[in-house]
C-alpha cells in the first residue's frame, strides 16, 4: 500500500488509491472546466456534442446510454445547448413522444475546438509521465473502473 502523504487526510489513510483519484479527479474536472469555460460550454456539454459529432441524429435516451448521466442532467444540458444554438430537438417520426437530436452547423463547427480542448488537457495531464507511464496510467485507470463496475451491490434489507 503506497505511503501516506501529507496531503491526505489522516481519515482517508485507508483509502490511499481512493483519495488520489478523488484529488486528481477534483484537478482535471477543474481544469476541463476552464478550458470548456473559454469556448462557452458547460462541463458535460462537450461530451453530448462528441457523441452528436459522432453520431448525429440521437435520441435523447440514446444520448443518456452514451453519457452516463441522469435524464434531468442530460434534458437541462440539451436545453442550454439549443438556446446557445448548438443543436435542434424534434419529435421522431416513428413515435412523436421521442425526441430525436440534431446538430446546428454551429454544433458541428464545435468538432475542432473540442479536440483542441482535449488535446491541451491531455498534454497538460501528462506533462510529467513518459509514454510508458502514460499507458500503464490508462491500463489501470480502466481496471479500477472495471472493478468499480462490477462490484457486488449490497444487499437491500427487505421490509
């Protein structure tokens, strides 16, 4: 187990790997943020416009799969994004209850500053690790997630 710093509380010293991505986590949300701030985004509203840039045309549940995030998150997020005039939200033809996504050509013109923005997180994220580092680093970030993932839930008591 890797060795206490002192930047970690003495009530997380059980949680060494946990607090680390707790803190590292807080900094890159934080400097995404920034960076997302500049273009005139919220945080999340990167990733509904990636997955729209990707495959435009989505419904709303469609784009909720492909987040992860809750429907009032998603539905409030699509909101400010169509007042901003990034995309457009029209019923489907099959099923006039289902709203389907499109991107504006404001949204698609979008594609090239996201990358930029992930390209300028990614080279300020790993600044200080060598390549090596870097992959090792993303091998066990999605080991930890895989773990997180399928983790036993615990049993609800039954009233």
């Amino acid at each position: 187990m890797p060795e206490p710093t002192p930047r970690t509380p003495a009530t997380a010293s059980g949680g060494q790997v946990s607090y680390a991505i707790f803190e590292l986590a807080r900094a890159h949300r934080g400097y995404a943020s920034a960076l997302l701030r500049e273009m005139g985004l919220h945080p999340g509203q990167e990733l509904l416009l990636m997955h729209l840039l990707d495959r435009d045309g989505q419904t709303q549940s469609e784009l909720l799969e492909s987040v992860g995030l809750d429907h009032s998150t998603v539905s409030k997020s699509l909101r400010r994004m169509q007042d901003a005039g990034l995309l457009v939200r029209e019923p489907a033809e099959h099923d006039r209850r289902v709203m389907v996504v499109h991107l504006t050509d404001k949204g698609r013109a979008m594609r090239e500053p996201i990358a930029a923005m992930w390209q300028a997180l990614e080279e300020t994220s790993t600044r200080n690790l060598s390549a090596q580092q870097a992959e090792s680093f993303v091998r066990t970030a999605y080991a930890i997630i895989d773990a997180i993932n399928s983790r036993a839930l615990p049993q609800e008591d039954s009233m």
